[in-house]
C-alpha cells in the first residue's frame, strides 16, 4: 500500500515565497501521518489566475495588466532556488511531491509563463517538469504552449507517477502516451470541478486500468488577499466559492473511493494498492494487448521547442 495526501488548501494568491512556506507546512503535516505521496493542485504558486475569467480582454486591459504583472513577479523561475524550501521539504520527510505551479521560462527569452507541474523526487531533485501543452480558452492571455519534453512518467518510491492538467486530460494522444509508459499513479492537477469533470477522470481510471489523483484547486473570495486590486468589485461577496475544489481518488476499475472534497478545505488521504493495477490491465491494455500497433501508431515529438539554436 501506498499512502497518498491531496492537498485541498488555497495558496497565499499572488505571493510566491508565503505560497511556498504554506506548501512546505503542509508537507511536514502529510509526512507526519504517513504519507509517501503529497499532491497539490493546478498552478498552486502562487495560484491559479482566477481574474481571467470575470476580466475579459479588452475590457480592463490596466487592470489586466497589472495582475498579470504580480503573476510574473512571484512566477517560479526553476532555473532559480526558488523552490527550494519545497525541494528540502521533499528530501527531508522522504516523500515524492507533486506540485502545479506559474513558470517563468529562466532559459529562453525569459519573458512567458507556463502552467506547469513538476514532479520531486524523495531525494530533493526535480524528475520531471510538465508544461501544459494547451492553455484552455482565456489562459491562453497568460500561458504560453508548452511542448512534449515533460510528456513522461518518472519512477518513484511511491510508483510509476505522470500527470496531465486541467483540461489536457480531454486530449486522447496525450492520455495514450502516459498510459504506453506504463503509468500506475494518474496525476490530474485541475482548476475544473463538478460531476461532469469527475465523470471525465473516473473512465480516464476505466480506459488507462491506473489509479487516477485528482487534486482541485480550491478558493472562496475571503481566500483572496485584501490588497488584491479591485477585490470588491471583481468578488464581492467574501462567502462565495470561486472554485470548490472537488479532490478525489480513483480506482482503476473507474470507483471514487475518496471524495470529492467539495467546497471544503483540508488534506485528502487515501491508500492505494498498485498491484491493483496490473490486475485490472489483464481484461483490458489500451496500450499492451488491447492495442493494435499493426493499425494505430502515436509518434511523440519530446524534443524541447527552442527559437533559436547557438552552433
């Protein structure tokens, strides 16, 4: 059995380093009931861009522009320490950490930002990085495109661990290259919520026969710091949920076991039996023997997208 953590917390929004001091809190409290496994949800640091949803383009772009800004600034840089805390945090409880966040690119130009997920090892190092590959309709005003080096599932301690964002998981191509990498624990960081979106993961367990981790995003307006620009006018109402966050567990027969956590704040746990998985692949592989290779070929391009090469 493998003990896993969903956290369902909001962040410090738009504060990058109290964000990442709450995420290493949160991690001593897992590893203190067990846990090997700690989950947070879509773009947790320093939160999800919640405004572009209630600001259009077009109709506030000062507005717009000046939350994008404090988006950037409290971005993670990985070319940095500034996940440091987080990575010590990791190594010293020994757990394996999954964690979505806002990047600032370090590397190239220097100047977007990616909704990304990273997976850390319990040895403090970072064994994958994920961009979303599509931003979904208005996060395309905040997000670049992210490519396939990230498209990968990574061995741990607690299992064979890849993850897609929020709306990614609708994309067949990219399921099917986690499921032909024989992934055990389905990682689905999400802003998205409701039965609909629950529906989704469950015949995601059903299809890829692999225990399914869906961690939402969860925050009420009383959530939103009182120096947020315009906070009244956008979120008037301190009892609203903007997002309920909905966390889950799913077996790879496609049964929530765990949750949803809805409209509430806290850690999620749950065990989990891998062994289950490889038992529930012998009625149906998508990707062994239930593929038909001689008829359907998925070609993933993994080389990083770079605009300029140095020779």
């Amino acid at each position: 059995m493998v003990k896993i953590a969903l956290v369902q917390t909001p962040p410090v929004l738009l504060d990058r380093d109290a964000t990442i001091e709450k995420a290493v809190a949160l991690v001593c409290e897992a590893a203190a009931e067990g846990a090997e496994l700690v989950v947070f949800p879509e773009t947790f640091i320093p939160g999800y861009p919640i405004w572009m949803w209630r600001l259009r383009p077009g109709s506030d772009m000062s507005l717009t522009n000046e939350l994008y800004g404090m988006l950037f600034d409290n971005a993670v840089d990985l070319e940095s320490d500034d996940l440091g805390p987080l990575l010590a945090a990791a190594k010293e409880h020994s757990v394996t950490l999954v964690c979505g966040m806002n990047e600032r690119d370090g590397s190239v130009s220097r100047g977007t930002l990616y909704n990304t997920v990273v997976v850390i090892g319990s040895d403090g190092n970072i064994l994958n990085r994920h961009r979303k590959l599509m931003p979904t309709n208005p996060e395309r005003m905040v997000h670049g495109f992210g490519d396939a080096s990230g498209l990968q599932v990574v061995d741990t301690p607690a299992g064979r661990i890849g993850a897609l964002l929020c709306w990614e998981n609708y994309m067949p191509l990219a399921r099917y290259s986690l499921y032909a990498q024989g992934v055990e624990i389905y990682v689905a960081p999400t802003y998205d919520s409701g039965d609909a979106w629950i529906g989704t993961l469950q015949h995601i367990a059903r299809e890829g026969r692999c225990w399914v981790l869906g961690s939402g995003f969860v925050m009420r307006a009383s959530d939103i710091p009182a120096d947020f620009p315009r906070k009244n006018e956008l979120y008037p109402d301190p009892d609203a949920w903007i997002n309920p966050g909905d966390s889950l567990v799913i077996e790879p027969d496609g049964k929530a076991t765990v949750g949803p956590m809805r409209q509430d704040v806290g850690v999620l746990y749950a065990d989990i039996d891998l062994s289950a998985v490889g038992v529930a692949r012998r009625s149906l592989d998508v990707a062994g023997h239930y593929a038909r290779p001689d008829i359907f070929e998925l070609r993933v391009n993994r080389k990083a997208q770079r605009p300029m090469v140095l020779e």
